[in-house]
C-alpha cells in the first residue's frame, strides 16, 4: 500500500508560507505577505475571506482560537476569542423551554459572537495593516460574488425545506428564486459586505490602533449589538421542533472582550513539543496522547502506521477524551486539575490502562485524587439516538459516523521570514445553524450547545461561562525553538487527525506534506461534542490506505472498525521554518502543506 505522500512534498520558500482551507483565503494571505504585510496580517486577511467562502463552515458570528509565536517573543501565546452564555442562559431557562440538551440550531445556543473581537485584536496587536486593507478581499467576494465549492449547495439542500418554512431570512440569502444554488455558482452577500462597510465607516481614529478599537466598538457596543438583540427577540423555531426566542442581548456583547493566555506546553518525545489551548478547549487532550504514546513503540514503516500503533493511538484517544469529559472547561468557573492530568505519575499510571484488546467504556482518571464526574446523559452509550430532535441534523456539520467527512470549520496557518508564526481555527455561524440576521447578513453561532443541561459538571451552562469548544490549533516546537504551525477542522476529530499528522513527523521523519498524506483514523468512543451528543463503544474510524491486514488486526482487537475509505479524513493544514521541518530546506526556508483530501484548501510559499 503505497500512500500519496509518496509522490508530493512541502512548497518551500524565503519569503513566507500559508495554509488554509480555501485557496481563495490563501491566496489573500499571500497577496498579504507579497506587499509586505506580516503573518498576522496575512492570517486576518484570509480569516475574513474564509467568512465569506466557507459560510457553511465559518461565518461573522462564530469564534475563533489561536495560538502564536511573533519574531521578538518565541514563546508561544494563545489569543481566546470564544464568546460566553448570555446572563440569561441558565439551566433552568433551558429546561423550562422543553430541552434535555442544549439545541443544536435556532437562537438558545448562541454565545457572545468572538469571531470579529478576535481578529481585531491580533490585527491591533500584532499586525501592521489598516483594517480597511486586511477586509478589502472579503468585502470584494461579498460584494462582487464568489464561486460556491460543492458542499455548500449540498449543505443548502438539506436544509433548503427548513429555511422555507422556519428561516426566511435564511431563504431569502442563499435560495436564488427559492431554488438550491449549482456548485460554482456566483453568489453575492450584500447585506454582508454593508455591515462591513458601515463598520469601516465607523474605524475612526488619531491612529491604527483607535481606528481598529473603533471598529471594535460599533460591533460590540453599537448597531450590531442592537441589531443581534433585536433579532433574538423573535422566536424561531429549532431542532426541538418548538418556536424559541434566544437569550443574547445587547449588554451581553457590550460587557465582553477577547484576551490572551499563555499556551499549554508538553513534551511529544524526540525533541519535540507541542503548544495548545487551555481547557476551555479540547486542545489538551493532543498533549495527553502525545504524553501517553510517548511510552510506547510507535511504528510508521513508509508512513504508514502499523495495527499496534493505531491501536494504542485508539486507546490513548478513549483515555484522554474520557478526561476531557471528566475535568475540561471553562477555567473562571472550574478548578480544572490540567498540571496533575499532564503529570508523569498520572500518565504512566493512566497508560497502563492501556491493554492488548480495545476497551468500550468511558473510564476518566483521578488526578491528584479528584473524583471524575460524568453527567448521567453522556454516561450512557448512544445517548443521542432517540431523543425527540426533529431538525435537518444542522447542529455542527462534522463527521457523520459512517465516516464521510463533510468538515465543520476552517484553519489557516501563516509564518512569515521575521519568524512570526500563528496557527488559527475560526469557526460557528454555520448558514445551516440558526437563521441569517437579515439587517447584518449572517447568522449567529450555536457553540453553547455544548454546554450540559446538569449541574456541578466541568461544563455545565452558566451565564458567562465559556463553553468547552473543539476548536483546536496547534503549534509544535523542535529544542524549544517554534517549528511547525498546524491544524485542522472536524469537531472531536481536530486532535485525534492531528496526532496522526505528529506522529508521522515526529517518529516518522516525513516533511509535513507527506505527514498530512499518511493514512488517518480517529475513535467515536466517547461523548460527542455536538448535539445530539451520542457515543459508539469501540467505534474506529480507519482510512482503508492502513491494509486490509491492519483493519482486520484492529477488527480482531475488539474495534467496531469503520472503513471510510481511501481518502477521507481530515483537511489538515500546516507550515514551518527551517531546517526544524523533516525534509529539508535551509535555515531560512519557510514550508507550506495542505490537504488534499478536500479539495479546496491550498498552500503557498513565496
């Protein structure tokens, strides 16, 4: 079984590289870096542009992540632009609305949109552009059209009924003459690019900085705050099958802002580290995989894993997934135990839990003695099947179970020849989730919907409490130096994907491109993230590429293996600098890789 890897390798140039997941959105970052723009310029640039061109996937409304190095500081920071609950988002509220979970679409899961906050602030920060410049390639799509990729009329079609019905507003920007637009039809989104140009009208300032702080203002403390409470006080109907008002009002938007952290740091073995998010994120479950495999022999001969390797992947999943569960969230209102569930004792301890046979329950660890809760809904298996959701299924467009990897979000990943280097996953405000806010032209996010509708657990709905998001960026580091940038959509699978990417370059010793070509997998075997939040005990996704010799080695394991096929899983995308990258290039060669899994996405070097 030979793998594409095989036969394509990193673009490589001096100048600076970007990865994304729509090569309109790298081609803006690299026209960015062209004209002398920086890596945060550049990534702000294609995070707008990705609004526009992935609106199934990303939009105003949603949040982002990211995790960064810049040229005067090689320690990794990460920028938190995930939005909080409403004051008037309480488990009582929800439960009284007729929910066991929180839905998946409509207005109830909407949190403080932290998409335009974010961007905003990297750009202020870190960037030297005028926001004016970075917006101009979006507001040119949403004004002048863009080309739909295929899944975007695919997802329309699934939802097209509904928007007729339910969502108008919704109908009324994306179904031409009421009908599903073709693949490759030129869309416009007027209404999107005057609520760009009324903020750009509203960017005023003595300087850079004041002007993007008062772009900032207009969004969170002016029309489109007035306008997103206005909206939510008209029920719509959604996926409970009931008319529901949301909760997010004006003073929400107005009390909320962006901030930074210093990332999670852990060792991946050979030399290598990775940084990640905090556990508001699912970022820390990659760092303890990393950390559980790092005892055990991982072999990927050509690239390819062999049976004991996924198999242990598998089971390190199960564990560190089951401790997601257990212990992460939002840390303001958690005491999340992270340094003793990255500890040397607990891990050794946890590993071996780890045996020859795949093992189906959720079986979270004690850290430091604490005694794990897991709410009564997710602790039973297939919990999500029959639970009375009647929507289209539009709650987060991820992964179905049978593999067919529809992808659910966007990344970019930028490095410039000054050594800046930032690693992105935008996300929310999915078109299909919850109705287009006809005066603003889009639509807000549903990420609360992984909140639990139970008390006392790690992530349980309070008012100004950030969910446990999935999104995930990643920035590894060879010695201690900043090396690669990498990410990838996929709701739960963002850190499993990833691993596969890490372990074919870390002790595969592939270049990123042929790490993102290595045959992926990921376990269904624990709680979903998204509604209506079942589990498949044993479940394992496989690339067929692995052999049919390991699928049925895996089989034999006790794994409910599902072929996905050949080419399915993931749209990874990464970067990297210098001779840290596998496959070589000089000191101040910058590499790009993407997948090509999707189709869409794109890397450039220049």
């Amino acid at each position: 079984m030979v793998a594409r890897s095989t036969l394509s390798h990193d673009r490589i140039g001096p100048r600076g590289a970007v990865s994304s997941t729509h090569h309109l959105g790298t081609a803006a970052a690299a026209t960015v870096l062209a004209r002398g723009g920086n890596a945060f310029d550049a990534a702000v640039a294609c995070g707008f542009v990705l609004q526009v061109v992935e609106p199934h996937l990303c939009g105003p409304g949603g949040e982002l992540p990211a995790v960064f190095v810049t040229a005067d500081d090689p320690a990794p920071k990460v920028l938190c632009a995930q939005g909080v609950a409403p004051a008037a988002a309480t488990i009582d509220r929800l439960r009284g609305a007729g929910c066991e979970i929180v839905p998946g679409t409509g207005l109830l899961p909407a949190t403080v949109p932290g998409a335009w906050d974010g961007w905003l602030t990297l750009l202020r920060d870190h960037g030297t552009w005028e926001l004016a410049d970075v917006l101009e390639p979006a507001l040119g799509y949403a004004a002048g059209g863009f080309p739909l990729v295929p899944r975007i009329p695919a997802a329309l079609d699934t939802v097209a009924e509904h928007f007729r019905t339910h969502w108008p507003s919704s109908a009324a920007t994306w179904l031409p003459g009421g009908r599903v637009p073709r693949p490759g039809e030129i869309v416009r989104l007027p209404a999107l690019a005057a609520t760009w140009q009324r903020l750009l009208g509203a960017a005023t300032g003595p300087g850079r900085e004041a002007r993007i702080d008062a772009a900032r203002d207009a969004w969170y403390r002016g029309f489109v705050a007035e306008e997103i409470e206005r909206f939510c006080a008209t029920p719509v109907r959604d996926e409970t099958g009931l008319d529901h008002t949301g909760l997010l009002t004006a003073e929400d938007l107005a009390g909320w802002s962006s901030h930074y952290e210093d990332a999670l740091v852990a060792d991946a073995g050979r030399g290598w580290s990775v940084a990640k998010c905090g556990p508001w994120s699912q970022g820390p479950v990659l760092l303890q995989q990393l950390r559980l495999l790092s005892g055990v022999d991982v072999e990927l001969p050509g690239g390819i894993a062999t049976e004991q390797t996924v198999h242990a992947a598998a089971e390190a999943a199960k564990l560190a997934f089951a401790d997601r569960e257990a212990w992460y969230g939002d840390p303001s209102g958690w005491d999340v135990p992270m340094t003793d569930l990255l500890s040397d004792a607990y891990t050794d301890a946890r590993r071996g839990l780890i045996g020859a046979g795949s093992d189906g329950g959720l079986r979270p660890g004690s850290p430091g003695g604490r005694k794990p809760r897991i709410g009564a809904y997710a602790a039973h298996p297939g919990a999500g099947r029959g639970t009375g959701v009647e929507g289209p299924g539009t709650g987060e467009p991820t992964v179905s179970r049978e593999g067919v990897a529809r992808g659910d979000t966007v990344h970019v990943d930028v490095v410039d020849a000054a050594g800046n280097m930032i690693s992105v996953t935008p996300s929310g405000g999915w078109l299909q989730s919850s109705p287009t806010i006809p005066a603003l032209g889009f639509c807000l996010g549903t990420r609360g919907q992984m909140f639990w509708l139970e008390e006392g657990l790690a992530s349980s709905l309070a008012p100004g409490r950030m969910p446990r998001t999935t999104l995930s960026p990643s920035l590894a580091l060879r010695d201690g130096e900043p090396a690669v940038a990498l990410g990838t959509p996929g709701g739960d699978q963002q850190d499993q994907w990833q691993l596969c990417l890490l372990l074919a370059m870390i002790h595969g010793d592939l270049d990123l491109q042929a790490a993102i070509d290595a045959p992926a997998w990921h376990s269904t075997a624990f709680p979903a993230s998204f509604a209506p939040r079942g589990w498949e005990p044993h479940g394992l996704v496989v690339e067929s590429r692995l052999g049919a010799d390991t699928l049925a080695g895996l089989r034999r394991r006790g794994h409910a293996v599902e072929d996905a096929g050949a080419w399915a899983l993931g749209r990874m995308c990464a970067v990297g600098r210098g001779t840290a990258v596998p496959g070589g290039g000089g000191p101040g060669a910058l590499h790009a890789a993407v997948d090509p899994r999707s189709g869409v996405g794109a890397a450039i070097a220049l």
